[in-house]
C-alpha cells in the first residue's frame, strides 16, 4: 500500500521545485523521481516494523537541505526544451552536418585499397563536433576541460607535428654571373653543404590532421554532462564509421579473391600455351567468381610477364581497383 505524503516531504518537494528553478517539465521529472525515492525508502522502513513519522523524519533527513540537493543536481540536468520550431530546426541542422561529412567520408573511402586512415577519420569525425553541438538536450553547459588553455596547447601540439614531423623540401638555384663564366661544382663538396635527408616523416600530414579532429572530438564529447548520452553518442559516431568502412571491406576482399583467381588462370593458360592469353581471350574464356566486368591488361611484350586488373568499383564509380601480377594491390579516384 502507498503511504500517503507526509506535510513536511510536501515542503520538501515544493522547496526542491522551487530551488530547480519553478515548476518546468525538467523540475517536474526530478521532483517526481525524489518523491517516488522518499516513498519507497519510506514504505521500507514501515515494514521493518518503524513508526510513519519516523520513517519520514529520517528519509528527509537523509536527503538534506533541497538548496543543496537542487544545487547538486543542477548541473547534470539539461535545461528546458527549446521551442518546438527551433528543437526540429536544430535536428535538421545536425542530422544535415553528419550527413554531409559522412558522405564525403563515403567518398574518400573509396580512393585507395584498404583505409586511408588519417584521411577517412579526418572527414568521418569533422562532423561529429557541429552535430553534437547543433542537437538539442546533449550540450548545455561549459566544461573545465574545454577551457581556453586545453585549446591553445591543442593547436601548439598539432602546429609542431605539422612543421617538425612532415617533410619540408628546399629548392636551391645556382645560376652563373655572366654569360662567358662557367660555374663549377664540386659534386661531393655540394652535397656535404646541402641539408642531409631526414629520411621518412614521424607523421603523415593527413595523420596529424585527423589527430586534431579526433581531440576536438573528444573534447566535444566531453561536454556532453550525461554519461548515458555519452555512450550513445559515441556508439552512434563509431557506428556511422563501420558502416561506411564495412561495405568497402566486404567489396576489396571480393575483388582481391577474383584477381587471384584470374592471375591463376592467366598463367594456366601461359604454361600450356606457351603464350599469354590476348585481352578478347580473356573476355570470352575466364569464368568468373562474381566479378565479370574485369579488365586484363596483358604483358606488352614477349619479355614481358607482368599483366595485371583493373575493376571499376560497385560502391563508387568514380574510383576503381587495381591488381598487378606481383600481387601488388592498389585504389585508383
């Protein structure tokens, strides 16, 4: 049986209301949380055997001051809702940014064999920033960590990866003083004179690009006050990313299983024939797996034994595939 409202938790209740802000959906979801918690903790203690007053004083008591309690609580409520014009309007915006970006994610994909990683995250997470924000209920108020400093030290960070971790090149012009003076060079003593090779870079450029984004990402998300609401966001982000990378997995690992199996019978049929097989041979005899529309590119000449595939792909057909008999695989966009 529900006990009924005890007058003091009815102060109570309209004192924690009054605190949140006056009556509003958001105050009223929390007051009615409160007092279902008071009258559970309350019917507990009732059938342990306590008195009803008791059983009130002391599940008030434990919730304390409702200044304090609505003060504690501020903070990770999201405020009311906007207008209902200006929430759908927000809605269309985000749903609008991450389309946009993922699409082009979708796009960049598509350019090389396997991911171009720091490219595809730098297009698949520069949406998620914009789209957070521009959603309604999940950013509402300023956090520490995104502070002025964490910022500043950001872009110093990702300045020095640019300038100090990619290659920079120099172009030096020797040009004679006259037009009867000859300039001559010792080789060896230029070369000594000249920077030496650094070798490779520590981070591709389009690494470091996609390493700020996904700081701004994460500095985005952790704005966002609920923790629920955290992890569907980034579910939701990771999720977005597998089903643009997935579908273009599936489609290479398809087009890796037919070049082989095609290279198998291209040289098949070079040792019992003697000779490569033409490009019309290969049209009208090869049997495909799946992919029918390959075309073969035959060695060009009798010292030649290379050949190799090309594929337009399914997913873009903008972009293709490319497979050379040494098993090198590469993306044609």
């Amino acid at each position: 049986m529900r006990e009924p409202l005890h007058s003091r938790a009815s102060t109570f209740l309209e004192a924690l209301e009054a605190a949140l802000g006056g009556p509003g959906q958001r105050s009223a979801e929390v007051v009615a949380e409160v007092q279902s918690d008071l009258e559970a903790a309350v019917a507990a203690a009732i059938a342990r055997g306590e008195e009803p007053a008791a059983a009130w004083a002391r599940a008030l008591d434990d919730l304390g001051d409702p200044q304090e309690l609505a003060a504690a609580m501020r903070g990770p409520l999201p405020p009311e809702r906007p207008a209902r014009a200006m929430e759908h309007a927000r809605r269309a915006a985000a749903v609008l940014v991450a389309g946009f970006f993922a699409y082009t994610a979708w796009a960049v994909r598509s350019w090389d064999y396997g991911d171009r990683l720091g490219l595809f995250l730098f297009f698949g997470a520069l949406g998620f920033p914009p789209a957070v924000l521009l959603w309604p209920g999940i950013v509402w108020r300023w956090n520490a960590l995104f502070s002025t400093v964490n910022a500043v030290a950001l872009v110093v960070l990702a300045g020095f990866l640019v300038v100090g971790g990619t290659h920079t090149v120099a172009t030096y012009e020797l040009a004679a003083t006259g037009a009867d003076e000859a300039l001559l060079v010792d080789g060896e003593a230029l070369a000594a004179a000249l920077p030496a090779e650094t070798g490779e870079p520590l981070l591709e450029r389009e690494h470091v690009l996609a390493l700020l984004i996904l700081a701004a990402a994460g500095l985005v998300l952790s704005l966002i006050q609920q923790a629920g609401q955290r992890r569907r966001v980034l579910l939701i982000g990771a999720g977005i990313l597998v089903l643009i990378d997935l579908p273009y997995t599936i489609e290479e690992h398809l087009f890796v299983r037919e070049a082989r199996h095609a290279a198998a019978w291209v040289e098949a049929e070079h040792a019992r024939t003697g000779s490569w097989p033409k490009g019309e041979e290969f049209t009208e005899r090869y049997e495909p797996l799946w992919i029918d529309d390959l075309w073969y590119s035959p060695p060009v000449s009798a010292e030649d034994e290379t050949f190799s595939f090309q594929w337009p792909r399914y997913l873009q057909h903008s972009a293709g595939l490319g497979y050379h008999s040494d098993g090198t695989i590469w993306g044609n966009d």
